[in-house]
C-alpha cells in the first residue's frame, strides 16, 4: 500500500512508564514493517513536558501537541493541528481522551485517516469510554485478553472485525546461563502511586528485612512515595536503594540483571511490562493476584511466578522468603520464567501483528461521516465562538492551572453509568476470565 503513516498520541507526564516502553516498541516494529512512525507528545503548562520524553526515549520522532492554555478546547486544536501536520493514514490514540472530539471535527472536514485506540487497561471506565466513542473508532485494540473478552462480549458494542487483542512485548536478552544472584536481590519497577499501590513498598520491606536481614531490596520508579523510600534508604544503606526514575538502558543492564525477584503490589495491570522485562532475564516475580493475572498467560503460579493476594504484604513477604531459603526451586522458575517470555512475547511478533492490524484497519470500509460537532458552536466570553475564543487566548497567552496530570490532560473516561456498570460486571465475570491462575498451577503441578 502506499503511504504507510502513524501517528502515535500519547501522554508526556511519565517518561518512564509501561505505556512509555509500549510506544518504543511499537514504534521501532512498525518501522521496520515499512511505516513511518511520528509520536504526538501532549504538551501541558506544568504536568505534561515532551522534552522530559524526548530526552528519555530519543529514538522516536515526535510532534508537540501544545495544549498549554489548559483548556478542553485548547487540547481538542493541538491534536487536530498535529493530524493536520503529520497528515497520516492511522492515529493510534492512547488514554488521552481529548482525541475523540478532535477526530470528529477532523473527519467532519473531510480528513479521512483511521483511528485506533488502545485499552492498556482492565478498568471498567476505559473499556467504556471506547464503546461510547465507538462511531469515531476504526478499531479498538486492548493489550489485555481480559479487557478484549469483556468488551467482545458487550451486546451493543464493537463488531468483530473491529476488536482485536494484541499482547505486549519485550526485548529478549542474548540468551545466557544466568548465575545465581549473590546477594539476594528484591526489585521493584513502576510507578510509585496509589493505583500501583506504591506505598506497599514500605511495609513489604520491613516485612522481608524481619524474614531475610542479609537480603536487599532495589527500587526503580518515579511518584507519591519517593520521599518516603528516599528516607527508608537513608535508614537501611545496606539493605535499600531507591535510584528514582531509570532509563530503558539501565534497567535492562543494571537493574534487571542483578535481581533474583521482582515483587508487584498493582491491583489492575493490563500486561505488566516490568514483569515482563524482569522474566526476560531470569527473574522471578512475587506478584499480586492483580485484575488480568488470570487471562493474560504472562504469569503461571508455581511455575515461573508467585502470586498473593492483592494488599497482603504478609504473604509476599512469606513467598519472597520461601525462595530466600529454597534457592533449587528459584532456579527452576528463573529458567522457567527466561523461557516463557523468549517463546510467547518476543518483539518481532508484536510488530508485525500490529502491522498487520494497521493494514486491516486500511482495508475496512470508512465509518458514516459525522455530523457538524456540536463543539464547533459552543460560545465562549461575550458569546465569541469557544473555537475562536481559544485561539486569541494562545496569542495572548492566558493559561489555567491544574491540580493535577489527569487534570491537564483528562485520560479516558465515560459519562454513561450504564456502560461502565456493564463493564464492570463483565470485568468480574468467570466466563469471561477464563481459565484461572489456579488451574494453571494444577496443570504445572501435574506434569512435574
């Protein structure tokens, strides 16, 4: 086909983030399946900063989405302006919902690329804004099988062809004898807030530092609780590091390797990238039984993982100890752990599958034209057209504060109760799990 061109939009408040590493590589599989890839970096006043990403992911050509004005308006014309810029065939769109009302003005005017969004969640509010926008959407893609099977099975939703789930994937490492890490390492890497449930950190180690005092603990990750294990380190330079914010290289040469365990207290997770990354590389993780852990097959309990009960930090740190002590049984699931991710999640696959799902999203018919967007007539100060209004406020550089990332640039949400009721039960059906973690240990267990 010709004109193979993504953009990519995608929020700038975290450099370093799951969603952050899932732009890299789709971004580096897509090129070299043929497509020009340019990332949209949402610009805010204070929260949301393209340079900091840039400067931390330097391979990816990016546009800025200057939304500085703060306003929904505001955030609406930076999208539309970099789609106008970068005139591509595909907009891949991730959390911002801004997105929606800028593509129905575009396409209003005759613009005619496609729109994928991406559900990297198993939230029932992101699964529902998507369906609520379903008469923008080309194609819903959800990286969770969980989310995938929940929306599918929504009675009004998506048609078949245009819902798809396409897995994460991560780098594999040259494939190596990995000696046994001395001394025994706990890792910690994501984000340190509350929907990751960062503050779990503190206790788990306490918890473990009682159960293994020779063992150490590395935190990597950047949020609420950095004062706090900044101070905890202070306390235990023997025992804790907290190094703040690592980039993609230095986990993977530093962090990762010298770990025997990585601990994950999350109570939702799509696909856990660092769990993923840390399996890579012979690590074993100690996760929560977070919402996917059941669908996905990144984790199987008692093969190459453990999982506890999400807030129990009693028993994580009971699971991380029982490996402390049985180093034979660490061994067996590290290799198993390396193995898993090097046969099902490997970066070529993830490119060309989502190659493949950018040319069907090509091949499919257009979807019916909007209507003149209601946006367009809203009235702003002394009845000047909001519009119009937005723009003599970046002439005159009028900004409004935030509170808050979310804020500046509002992710994914949904203002219709009944589809996120919908969701959520659907989220929490056993049909729709699937087979669980539980069998799959029975199943392991009985081939031993």
């Amino acid at each position: 086909m010709q004109g193979k061109t993504v953009l990519v939009l995608y929020p700038s408040s975290i450099a370093a983030c799951g969603i952050g590493t899932w732009v890299d590589a789709l971004s580096l599989g897509l090129q070299q399946q043929g497509w020009d890839v340019t990332v949209g970096l949402a610009w805010g006043a204070q929260f949301h900063d393209p340079a900091r990403v840039e400067a931390f992911r330097p391979a990816l050509k990016t546009i800025r989405m200057d939304a500085r004005t703060g306003t929904e308006e505001g955030r609406i014309q930076s999208i539309e302006r970099a789609v106008s810029t970068v005139a591509p065939d595909v907009v891949i769109v991730n959390v911002l919902d801004s997105a929606f009302e800028a593509v129905r003005r575009l396409r209003y005017r005759g613009h005619a690329f496609r729109l994928i969004a991406v559900n990297h969640g198993n939230l029932p509010g992101q699964a529902a804004c998507l369906l609520q926008n379903r008469d923008v959407i080309d194609l819903a893609v959800c990286v969770s099988k969980l989310s995938y099977r929940a929306m599918a099975a929504q009675s009004d939703g998506f048609i078949p062809e245009r819902l798809k789930h396409i897995a994460n994937a991560v780098a594999v490492p040259a494939q190596h004898v990995r000696s046994p890490v001395d001394p025994f390492r706990v890792g910690y890497a994501g984000r340190l807030d509350g929907d990751k449930r960062g503050e779990d950190i503190l206790p788990f180690f306490t918890a473990l530092h009682q159960r293994c005092p020779e063992a150490q603990m590395w935190v990597a990750g950047k949020g609420e609780s950095g004062d706090e294990l900044t101070e905890l380190a202070g306390n235990f330079p023997e025992h804790f590091r907290y190094f703040g914010e690592l980039s993609a290289t230095q986990l993977e040469q530093d962090f990762y390797p010298a770990l025997s365990v990585l601990v994950h207290f999350s109570p939702s997770e799509a696909w856990g990238y660092s769990i993923a990354e840390a399996m890579s590389h012979g690590v074993v993780p100690v996760t929560s039984a977070f919402r996917g852990v059941d669908t996905d097959g990144l984790v199987i309990e008692g093969s190459n993982a453990l999982i506890f009960p999400v807030g129990d930090i009693t028993r994580a740190a009971d699971m991380v100890a029982g490996l402390y002590q049985d180093r034979e049984r660490l061994g067996r699931m590290a290799a198993a752990a390396a193995t898993h991710i090097a046969g099902s999640f490997s970066l070529p696959v993830f490119g060309r599958s989502w190659s493949d799902a950018l040319d069907g999203c090509m091949q499919m018919p257009a979807l019916p034209l909007p209507a003149r967007p209601v946006s367009l007539d809203a009235k702003g100060p002394a009845g000047v057209p909001r519009p119009l209004w937005e723009r003599c406020r970046r002439v005159l550089n009028r900004r409004i504060a935030h509170a808050s990332a979310g804020e500046e640039w509002p992710h994914f949400k949904c203002n219709d109760s009944r589809l996120i009721q919908s969701m959520e039960q659907a989220l929490n059906s056993e049909a729709v799990k699937g087979e669980s973690v539980t069998s799959s240990k029975s199943q392991v267990e009985s081939e031993k």
